[in-house]
C-alpha cells in the first residue's frame, strides 16, 4: 500500500488519529469510523473539482456525509451532476 500502510484500515485509523490530534476534526464526533469531517473541507471540495478527472466530469458521485456537503455544493454550482443515496438510505418512492 502507498506511504508504507500495511492496508486500508491501518491508513484510514492514521487520518483519524492525526485529525484529532492536530485539532482539524469538526463535527461529529469522533471521526473514527466514518468519513471524517474537517476543517478546510469547502476549500479542499474546490481545490478537488480543479484537478483531473473531477475537473471535465460531467457527473460525480457523493455521499451524503456532513463533510461532502462543500463538495456537493461546489458541484451544483459548477453544473455538475450529482449522483447519490438520500441520507439514512431512504428510499425512493413512486
């Protein structure tokens, strides 16, 4: 795995743990086991739609995690269509 993680898990706990510790986790508490929220997540959703392949999408998916609510904005607001499951994992009705 890149930067010497033995694997996914060992890496994602790495985040969590350096995001407390630097005092960069936001809301909800405590980021370990889910997406995490963190401050600077409005600039990072726009510095992410800069670069490719996000740059020429036409569509993304998302989640409707707190901390992809920039992302999801910053793609309305460039035309971008947003692809995704309602919260709680409602289901659509007919």
């Amino acid at each position: 795995m890149a930067w010497g993680f033995p694997d996914k898990s060992a890496a994602r706990q790495w985040v969590w743990d350096r995001l407390v510790a630097e005092g960069m986790a936001r809301f909800p508490f405590p980021p370990h086991g889910r997406i995490p929220n963190f401050a600077g997540a409005g600039l990072e959703a726009a510095r992410l739609l800069e670069i490719e392949p996000w740059k020429s999408s036409k569509a993304i998916k998302v989640n409707p995690d707190l901390p992809q609510r920039p992302l999801r904005a910053e793609a309305l607001r460039r035309g971008i269509l947003r692809l995704g499951q309602l919260p709680g994992n409602v289901a659509w009705r007919t």
